[in-house]
C-alpha cells in the first residue's frame, strides 16, 4: 500500500494523470480487501475461542 501511494506520488511529480489515478484506485481496493481479510481473520478467531471454551479445551 505505501508503495502503491509513493509511486502515485511519483506519478504527480511527472503530471502522468492516467496512470497515478489507476495506482491510487489500486491502493484503495488493496485497503478494502485487507480489510475484509482482518475481519474475517478477527471473526474466526473469536469463533475459535469460543468453541474451545465450550468443549473445555481452554482450561
């Protein structure tokens, strides 16, 4: 993501329009799908602890 955002930057010092508008795109749907992945990541882990707790594998 820092590296899509800095060779976007890098786009704007050169006044390439097309190609820092399609990397800054490129960065926001890297964001969003990370996202996604840590709250599914999130959401298993709870889920995981809770099953542990109730076949008493957590103590």
């Amino acid at each position: 993501m820092v590296t899509l955002n800095v060779c976007a930057g890098a786009g704007d010092i050169f006044e390439l329009k097309e190609i820092t508008s399609l990397l800054r795109a490129v960065a926001k749907a890297v964001e969003l799908i990370l996202a996604i992945v840590l709250c599914c990541l999130t959401v298993l882990t709870v889920s995981t602890a809770i099953v542990l707790l109730m076949g008493k594998g957590g103590g």
